[in-house]
C-alpha cells in the first residue's frame, strides 16, 4: 500500500521546521574589538563541525585538523571538543548570522551577531534656537554619534524625578513646566547605559528664575551676606581694641591736675607715657600740665624722631657733681 504524502501536509513541515529554525536564532551584541566566543548547546560526543558566516565557510572540523576559510582567516578559532568558536577583533563587518552545523545536523543554533560601540555622552539641543521665555512651546533634543552603537533607547530627566524612557526628541510645553529648572538626557544600549548629559536650563525661565531660588529667597541672602560681613568687622574691631587696652590701660599724664598725686606717681605716669607710641605728644595736646608735658616732649618727642636718647634736664640749684664720675678725694 502506498502512502500519498498530501501537499498541504509538507507545507505545514515546511513551515513548522522555518519556526524551529527562526525560534533558534540568538541576538548577540559585543563590543567591537573585544573577542566573542559562540558556544553552540550540548550535542553530545561530536565528530563532526561546520561553522558559516553568512553562506561562506568560516571553520570545519571532520575529526582531524581544523580548517579555516577566508571569511575569517587569521580571527577564528575552533574547539573540536565543545563545537566553540572565538572570533578576535571584531568589527561591524562582522555584523550578520553566523551558523553552526554538529555531526551533520544542519543549523543547529544561528547567532545574529552584532559588534557596535559604547553610547556617547549627549548633548541637549533646543529647537528651534530662537525658543525663549515667550514662546509656547519647543522642542529638545538628545544628540549624540549612534552610528555604530545602535540599538539605542533615549533617557529623560526632570523635576529632580527618576530616568524615564523617551524619544531623541522632547517636546515641552511652557504652562506645564514653569516648576521645572533643568533638563537632563541619556543614551542606553545593549552594552549598557553611557553618561548623562550636562543640565539643560528651561528655555522657558527667565534668566533671573533659572537659579531656581525666588526673588525673596534672593534678598534674603543677600541681606544675611551685608549682616555676615558686618558682624566679622566688629568682631574684629572690638579684638583689636581689647588687645590694645589690655596692653596699654589708660593713659596718665604726669601732673594731671591731681594735687595730692606724689612724686613718684608722677614719675610713673611719665615713664608710662614715654613708653606708648606718641605718649608724650598727647600728653602735650591735652595740655593739662604745660610744664610737665614739655618736660615729657623734650624726653620723649626728640627720642622718637631721631632715635637718641635726648637730654636731661636739671633743676635750677641741684650738685651734678656726685652724679657723674667717682666721688672727688678730699
């Protein structure tokens, strides 16, 4: 008895082992450059391997050396035991299907095999340049060099909210986003997210808005910087007055007008004023004591100015003579 196989029957196994075939395919993205190893699912002990790039031979193995063919010469390598092959330094000409056939078994894995890039850091643009403070509504976008990293999805950022994903190009509305100060984008692909992009101001902001703080958060520090600064001047001021009068108490002039004032609370008063940067000429401009205080300018103003000792003066009727030299022999 013979069988009649019917003709929608073998379509129907057409179609299932296309499935099979299409169901078993694998996106693979790599970093170009980098080396990417295939490692084709466990089909037992192999004798025999046959991998192609396209429709082109890239390597075979019939249980003795391995061969390999021009698609790939000099990048490839074969392991006989595991059906694995590595391919070095690979580039987007590398892009396409790679298959592989174990112990005669056609296409037992296919590999879309894509080598492409690392995203870029963007770069906002506004559109059109002209978008200003009047306009109603702009557009922005998220530029960057996808050539050779695609697929890539798009990133947004405002309100200080979390990333959410979007388009290259943004479009923004002024009376929905008059709370919103920045906008900031970036790039993903299958290799990974890439760096964000610098902040972009809302074109939408006045130039005096866009720091984000209101105009009365504006004088108030503004006032609080003048009282900051105020506040160190004095500070410093009464730590200079204080250190000065610790180390110089108030000035005494001799012969103050004190009559009970002794001798030798005068003297000190004298010396004190000697002893202070233009002691004795303010003691002169107070004029309290003429006498005193041209005793104290002749001491004190003519040593200040020429840096000798000036001379002493004697009162009428005083013996020097037993001041200067030895006592005379009688």
């Amino acid at each position: 008895m013979s069988h009649v196989t019917h003709p929608a029957f073998r379509l129907m196994a057409l179609l299932v082992l296309a499935l099979v075939q299409i169901s078993a395919k694998e996106d693979v993205f790599h970093r170009s450059g980098e080396e990417l190893k295939l490692i084709p699912p466990n089909f037992g002990k192999l004798d025999r391997i046959q991998w192609k790039f396209g429709t082109d031979l890239v390597a075979d193995w019939y249980g003795d050396d391995v061969n390999y063919y021009e698609a790939l010469v000099n990048r490839t390598t074969l392991d006989p035991e595991t059906g694995q092959i590595t391919i070095k330094n690979g580039t987007k000409n590398d892009n396409g299907l790679y298959s592989v056939e174990l112990n005669q078994h056609r296409q037992v894995a296919l590999y879309d095999v894509k080598f492409i890039k690392n995203v870029t850091k963007p770069v906002i643009i506004v559109k059109p340049l002209n978008c200003s403070p009047e306009s109603k509504n702009c557009t922005l976008s998220c530029d960057a060099d996808t050539a050779d990293a695609q697929p890539v999805t798009y990133w947004w950022k405002d309100r200080g909210e979390d990333w959410r994903k979007g388009e290259q190009l943004k479009p923004i509305f002024k009376e929905e986003l008059q709370d919103i100060t920045t906008f900031s984008c970036r790039l993903e692909n299958p290799l990974g997210s890439g760096e964000e992009s610098n902040p972009m101001s809302n074109p939408f902001l006045h130039p005096s808005d866009k720091s984000g703080i209101p105009p009365a958060g504006v004088a108030l520090l503004v006032i609080g910087a003048i009282g900051l600064i105020l506040a160190i001047c004095i500070t410093v001021w009464c730590c200079m007055y204080k250190k000065e009068h610790l180390q110089f108490p108030r000035l005494k002039c001799p012969g103050n007008g004190n009559a009970a004032a002794g001798a030798g609370d005068a003297e000190r008063d004298a010396d004190d004023a000697r002893q202070r940067p233009n002691g004795a000429q303010r003691c002169a401009d107070a004029k309290l004591d003429p006498e005193s205080a041209v005793g104290l300018l002749s001491n004190g103003v003519a040593s200040y100015h020429t840096g000798q000792p000036a001379p002493t003066t004697t009162p009428p009727g005083e013996d020097t003579s037993q001041q200067d030299g030895p006592p005379q022999q009688r």
